[in-house]
RNA sequence: GGACCCUUAGCUCAGUUGGCUAGAGCGCUUCCUUGACGUGGAAGAGGUCAGAGGUUCAAGUCCUCUAGGGUCCACCA
C-alpha cells in the first residue's frame, strides 16, 4: 500500500502548492461565466491572527468550488502597506530597541519601514500559500505599487479639479501623541467618569451672571461666545449682550442658537470654536472668531495667559478650576459620566484641534453610494449589514484624508513658497522644492490616509481602464470582509469605484464575523489569549485548519476559535485518507464517469451523492459554507465510509466505489485542498497526469430508485437488530425470516452489517419480532431474554401511542384538513395507519413473550 | 440617544421561504482489538428552543413586550 496509515499533512503540502504553482493551474481559464475575488489586503506589518485563516478560508472555498464548476475564475491576492498601522506598529519595535520616530528623518524613517514591509510581506505571502490560497500570483498587488499610486494621484487630482477635494482649515481629530489629524472612523469613543463644572460668568456692566455647564473648564481660555437656545425664557434679556470671561476678562457676546439644548445642564453653553465640533459649527454660522488653546503637542498655547502657557490639558484644567474658583465664579461640580473620543491605538484622548488638512466632500460620493444601496444592486450577506451601511453614509462628514506621518503615499501637491494659499498638483513628489512658472512651491510633507489608495483595489487591482482583467472581472463577483471594515473599506470602495469607473465593485458582499478568542473575547495581545493560526495549522494541518474555521459559522455573527472543530475537522480528513487507502487497497481506479450500479447498495450511493451533491451546491450558491460543510461529512463518514464501503466488503463495485471517491474528492477539494490533491496524485500517478483543482465538477447520476430504496429498508433493518442486540447484550444471533423469498444479497448483507450469524426460515415462531421487515421476521432468544426485552417493548409501544394520539388530533382538527397542503394531509394520514400497524404488531408481539 | 445581533442538549453552535418525532461536533454511558481508519466502529442518555402575550389549522421560525449578554453608530456641552 502506498499510502501511510494516518494523513500527515506536512508530508504534502508544500510539495502540493509548488504543483499548483508550477502548473500555472490558478491562472483564469475556459469561457463559460466568470468569478472573480480580490483578497482584502492584508496588512504587511507582522504575523497573520485567525481572521486572516478564516477569511481566506471562506474566499478560497469559494474560488475554487467555482472554478471547478468550470467558470473562468480570476483570485488576486494583495497586500497593504497601511501607512498609520504600520508606523505603530514600526514604532513599537523601534521603542523595544531603545529609539523613537524622532531619532530619524522622515526619508530614513520611510525606508526603515520599507524594509520591514517588504519582509513582512514575503511572509504574509508565503502563509497565504500555507493557507492553501488559490491566487493567481501574477496579478499579486501591493498598496505602494505604482499603479496604485497613479490611480491615487489622478483621483486626486480629478476630484481636486472638480472640487471634491478641497484644503481648509477645519476641525481634526487630533492625536497628540502620534502627532496626526484622522478620520473619524479612527477616534475611538469610551465612556469615561469625568466632572461636569458650573461656572458663573460674569455679565458686562451687570450684577447678573449667566451660569453654564462644561466638562472641558481649560477651553473657557478660547471661548468666543456663550448660547443659548432662542426659544429659552429664561435668557431672553440676555441675548444680545456679552460676558466679561472668567480669567482672562475677554468679552464675548451671548447668542442665540437652535443646537442648544434646554434642558441640558443650565441651558447656556459656551463656546469655543477651535476645540468642540458644535461649537465649530455655531462659530460658522455666527461668523466667530476661532481661537486655538491647544497646541498640536496637547500643551496650552504661548498665546494664553502665562499662568496656562505650556500645561498639558490635565493640569491646565486643574488649575482653571482653581482660578474661577478663588475668583468665586464656580458654582458647583457634579461627577458625569460621558464619551471622550481616543485614538484607537495608543488610547490618547484625541483633540478637536484646527489644523489646515486635505478633505473630500463626501456628499456628492455618498449620494451615489446609498443610491446604489437602495436599490439593491448589490447583495449583502446578511442582508442587515446593508442598512447599516446606508444609515452610515447618510451621516457622513468630510473625510480628512491627510496624514502627519512618514509611511504612507505622499500627498502630490505642492505649496507656493510666497503664498501659502497657492497650491498645486504635482506627481514630482520624489523632491521637496519644485520649480513651476519662476515659483517655488515645496512639497506637502504629509500622507494620504491608507484607505484612500485602498479604496480603489477592485478596480485597480484588475488594472482599469484598460486591462484585460477589468474587461472580464469587473464588477468583482464577491467581495468577502469583516463587519469591522465595512464603513471605513467597503463603504469607500462602493463610493470611489462608483465614481472612478461608473460602476459598483462588486455584485456581492458577504460579511463575516469576528474569530474571537475561545472564551469568547476578542482576541488580543494584551489579554494572551491570541492563537496563531501558523501553530494551529502546523499541529493539525492547513486543510483541518479550514474547515474547523468554517464549521458551524455562519454570515455576520462572531464566534469563539473552537480547538474541537478543528480537531475533528482533523480526524474527518484522516477518514478521507483511510477511504482511500481501502480504495487503494482495493486496486481501485478512480477516473470514472460512467459508474455501472448493480446491487441496492450502489445505487442508493449514486442516489444519495446525486442530491448531496445537489444540496450542496444550492447551499454554496448562498455563501452556506458551513451548511454544506457538514452535509459533506457527513455524506462521505456515515453513508460513504460506514454504510457504502461496509457493504463493499460484502461486494465490491469497482466503478461505483471509485466514482464515489471521485466526486468525493472533488466535492471535498475547496474545503480541504490539500488533502484531497494528495489522495488524487496519488491515484493518478500510474495514469495520466491530472491536476484536482482544475477538474469539472460534473452533475450526479441518478440511479434505480427502488433498489436505492430497498437498501433503505435494509439500513432500517439493520439499525432495529443492532438496537434489539446491544439492549440484550446478544452475543450470538439467529435471524428467523418466515419465507426465504428474501434476496439472497439481501441476506449477506443483514449478516455482515447487523452481525448475525445465520439466518433460518424455520416456521417456528419464537423469538423477538422485527417491525422492519415485510414478512414475518424475529431474532432467536430464550424465553428468559425475551422477558427481559418487554420492558423495551412497553416503553416503545408508549411512545408510538403518543404520536399516534398527536397525529390523530391534527387530523380531527377540521380547520387543519381545510386549510393545510393536501400532501401535508394525505402524508399525516399514511403516517398514522403504519404507526397503526407497527402498535398492532408491537402488541402481537407483547402478548407472544407474556404469554 | 439610535441601530443591529445573540439567548436551542453538559460545552460550542446549526436550524434557508412557518409543516409532522428540533439537529451537529465535542463531552458522557454501554459495548466492539471485524482484515481502510482507535484521529476507528455500534448502540444510547440528554432539550417545556430565555420568559410572557399575540397571529396561524400549524411557531424554535412571524409580530409585540419583558429579562439577560454582546456589537456598532452618534459632535449633547
């Protein structure tokens, strides 16, 4: 026998990769319809979680079930230089090695990080192999590839001579640690205990004062105004007239505005433009002065008082809270709970500062985009996550797609030296100063934020205008993600794609769930509980690996890692391998399309693999991967291995059993690639060279359906003599049948499978009666055992008396025979006359063993 | 303040458009060294489908409410 007696995966697959790649089998092939999925990039920044496992694991089934139902397949894998990540993460290194960004210039600090990108990608790309990825490797994309950093610049500049894009100061979520402006999907908001102060501020020329409420008591240093809702009774001599601030004796009017809340703290509100998005807002529409407190370092400004100048927030708020309260203006403290917005890695309160940065007009975009949303021309799996998506574009602001960092795409515009307010378009980024009409302008030292350029991969990827690919694959068939990139990735490449190409990116988009950790939180370094993939993999294989993620997960829902599924997932392909073997063993040959049935059990197999078969195909037509996973295995262990194969020994059918294996192999193969390509070699060795993966997968047969049926019967009859023979302990067993009418087959297989010893046809009628059987037919024991077996007998008989009590209420139910399905009825009907028979047999029976 | 998801066997979870006796894996009990496989084979035990109400001939499945767990969004000072 060639193959060992338990699967080692490490024995096969990178021998198995290397032919795939070799082949070129992976390139798009044939003309029928097309396929097409681009991997989302992966990070190129350190080692894979299980998210990536999975996420390969749900593309690559399905790339390659339809590449083997003959469609003309395009898999492109890719991988991101994620500029911000990327620098965190760089700079974690670099903090382990003693050192920080600021001990190196922005050029060595680029090509430090291209270094370690380039590193970290060969490995990324190397365990996407690992993970068994059928890609076409050679439309393998990288972010910082020079396609994708034209297609970054000339939608720049488009959207920049159209007025999309725009340069303004605004306000930016700001964090001061890692020293950049995000988008706002990158602030993070967390409840936090905090204080809500009550501050007096003094009216002008006035005894009175207009008290407000604040939880940021430091800002009061740039206050512009203080508002009120205009509708408030309370304040209605006041608006018009201004306040002496606190400290600093600035004069600043009260005005009035519908964004204020009445009901909320006192119902006056102060207002500092430069450090609160609300009031930035109201600012515009008052025309307001703006002025900055804190300074892009999170420190208080040179232009404040001098007491202030050069605090961080904390300790600036402090002691503006000391100040008004030794000047007598603080009126109370309360403790209050509310949401403060951090960056979402180093956990730094971000500040709304202002700060000049790029911007795109999201409105026009967006617009598109729910659009297109609406109605529905593109499917959400689960459908939920569209709304979601719809409710998310419709509140979108303007995306800040400027980054103060090195790693990352220059933004191409350039600065008049003479007038900052001078901009133009330039690619030369390579240069600082650049020369244009007898003027210098100096380059924009900052970045694009990374979804920017990753926004375009569909269409990119596929290499538009002008590529073949994007003449044949575009729209992507499928795009596969987790929930958590779906507004800042998903959202962007429907709204960028719309807008590049005029078309949507994809057809479809299926949502998976988080893999959290086995006890069902995330994942993460900080609580230990990360398990890497690549140990998984190592300890069980890549095949094991895959379906363990896959099984029993299902669209949009997290789930836990679940160590026993993979175990299983595990044992089920060494229950492949061991198929094989006795197939092998059996000298059989597995090229086949044709199969001869003959006896009941070969054609209840063919039966059963033409509607798994069938079953299977509707459920992956629907991204139902785990759905028929299991249908899968469980077709190939009970009814291949521990029915069809049993029978085998009994007799052998070459062409069945080897076109069984066959389809199983093939069936199989997007869930367990490697695996199932061994077995194939293996087989295919001696004969002509063939490679699995590129097989057609082709409809099943549908064999004799009463002989199929007949084996049906006999698998209830076996199950009924094994129950009767486990309950009594039955060592060794005589089947008396009335009439020896029955097939002989029929009987060898009773024998082998429910392990009689002999069957009689003796007219004597003792023993234990089966119900399984047409003729009269009972299983041999003493009057002592069949004593002890009318306890079973009672309670079966109960249990068919109390469906038989339910059947007959649905059925004298008159509303039920109007208005319930004909079948449905008629089915009832028949349902209750075999239990009918079976209780009168059961009874026979009863009375046989008392008396 | 919105939106969404989850609650089904001891554990982790399936259950598509309502349909007859609610499934799987693991775990558990009993048995089997049968010549592909002990990462195996056979037979079992185990569930008032979170709770309440409603629609229906029929509800785990649809509707409403309640309780518990989770996620996302939102500029309430």
């Amino acid at each position: 026998m060639d193959l060992p007696k338990v699967y080692n995966p490490k024995d096969n697959e990178a021998k198995i990769y290397d032919l795939w790649e070799l082949s070129g089998c992976f390139k798009p092939s044939g003309k029928g319809k097309t396929f097409s999925m681009v991997l989302p990039p992966n990070n190129a920044n350190g080692n894979p979680h299980m998210g990536h496992a999975y996420t390969l694991a749900i593309h690559d089934i399905a790339m390659r079930y339809h590449r083997m139902k003959g469609e003309k397949v395009l898999f492109i894998p890719g991988t991101d230089h994620a500029g911000f990540e990327t620098q965190v993460v760089f700079e974690r290194q670099l903090e382990k090695e003693g050192k920080s960004r600021f001990d190196f210039n922005r050029e060595e600090l680029y090509s430090l990080i291209y270094d370690f990108v380039q590193m970290n990608k060969i490995n990324t790309e190397n365990n996407l192999k690992k993970f068994g990825g059928s890609f076409d490797w050679s439309t393998n994309i990288f972010s910082l590839d020079k396609k994708v950093v034209d297609s970054a610049y000339s939608r720049f500049k488009k959207m920049w001579d159209q007025g999309l894009i725009y340069r303004g100061e605004r306000l930016v979520n700001y964090c001061t640690f890692h020293g950049t402006g995000f988008a706002d999907y990158e602030v993070e908001f967390k409840e936090e205990q905090g204080h809500l102060w009550y501050i007096n501020y003094p009216v002008t020329n006035s005894k009175e004062f207009i008290k407000i409420a604040t939880t940021r008591p430091e800002t009061l240093l740039g206050d512009t105004a203080v508002a009120v809702n205009p509708k408030d009774k309370r304040f209605e001599g006041l608006i018009g007239k201004t306040v002496k601030l606190p400290i600093t004796g600035r004069e600043v009017p009260i005005i009035a505005d519908e964004f204020v809340d009445p009901k909320f703290g006192t119902g006056a509100v102060k207002i500092t433009p430069a450090h609160d998005p609300n009031d930035y807002e109201a600012a515009q529409r008052h025309s307001l002065p703006f002025i900055t407190v804190i300074d892009l370092t999170g420190k208080i400004t040179h232009e404040m008082p001098e007491d202030f100048r050069g605090l961080d927030v904390v300790h600036a708020r402090k002691k503006v809270v000391e100040a008004i309260d030794s000047l007598g203006l603080l009126s109370k403290t309360e403790d209050y709970r509310h949401s403060v917005g951090h960056c979402y890695k180093c956990k730094t309160i971000i500040q709304p500062l202002l700060k000049e940065q790029w911007f795109i007009d999201m409105k026009p975009l967006a617009k598109e985009a729910i659009k297109v949303l609406e109605d529905k021309k593109i499917k959400f799996y689960p459908d939920s996550k569209r709304n979601q998506l719809i409710g998310y574009l419709n509140q979108l602001r303007d995306w800040n797609i400027s980054r103060q960092i090195s790693w990352g795409i220059p933004i191409p515009a350039f600065q008049n030296e003479e007038n900052p307010d001078d901009w133009i378009f330039s690619d030369r980024v390579g240069q600082e100063l650049i020369e244009v009409d007898n003027k210098t302008f100096r380059r924009d030292p900052d970045v694009f934020d990374t979804w920017f350029s990753s926004s375009s991969w569909p269409y990119v990827a596929l290499d538009f205008p002008n590529g073949q690919n994007f003449n044949d694959f575009y729209p992507l068939s499928l795009m596969d993600t987790g929930g958590e990139i779906l507004f800042p990735w998903v959202s962007r490449m429907i709204m960028l794609s719309l807008y590049e190409t005029g078309q949507i990116p994809f057809k479809e988009v299926y949502i998976h769930g988080y893999v959290l950790a086995e006890d069902g939180a995330k994942m993460s370094k900080s609580l230990g509980n990360v398990i890497n993939p690549m140990e998984v993999l190592d300890k069980y294989g890549s095949d094991a690996l895959r379906m363990g993620m896959i099984a029993g997960r299902v669209a949009g829902v997290n789930r836990g890692y679940d160590t026993r599924k993979v175990e299983d997932a595990r044992n089920f392909c060494n229950k492949i391998w061991n198929i094989a073997r006795f197939c092998q063993d059996k000298a059989i040959t597995i090229d086949i399309d044709t199969p001869e049935p003959e006896s009941i059990a070969d054609n209840w197999i063919l039966n059963r693999l033409e509607s798994v078969q069938n079953s299977i195909d509707n459920d992956l037509g629907n991204y139902l991967f785990g759905e028929a996973y299991e249908k899968l295995y469980h077709f190939i262990w009970d009814d291949f291995a521990d029915w069809y194969i049993e029978a085998s020994k009994v007799h052998q059918n070459d062409s069945v059993l080897g076109y069984t294996l066959k389809k199983c192999l093939q069936m199989l193969h997007p869930y367990a690639p490697f695996l199932t390509e061994a077995i194939w070699q293996s087989f295919m060795a001696n004969t002509k060279q063939s490679i699995l993966a590129i097989t057609i997968l082709k409809k099943g047969i549908k064999a004799d359906a009463s002989k199929s049926k007949e084996f049906d019967t006999l698998i209830n009859q076996v199950i009924e003599i094994r129950n009767i023979s486990n309950n009594l302990k039955l060592k060794m067993k005589t089947l008396n049948i009335a009439s020896s009418s029955q097939d002989e087959m029929h009987n060898k297989l009773l024998i082998k499978l429910a392990r009689i010893n002999k069957i009689t046809n003796n007219k004597i009628y003792e023993g234990i009666k089966l119900t399984t059987f047409e003729e009269p037919a009972l299983i041999v024991v003493d009057q002592k055992t069949k004593l002890d077996y009318s306890n079973n007998l009672d309670a079966k008989i109960k249990e068919r008396e109390t469906s038989l009590h339910n059947l007959e209420q649905r059925i004298s139910n008159s509303s039920y025979l109007e208005k319930a399905p004909k079948q449905l009825v008629q089915d009832t009907k028949n349902n209750i006359d075999s239990i009918k028979q079976e209780l009168t047999s059961l009874k026979q029976d009863l009375n046989q063993i008392n008396n």
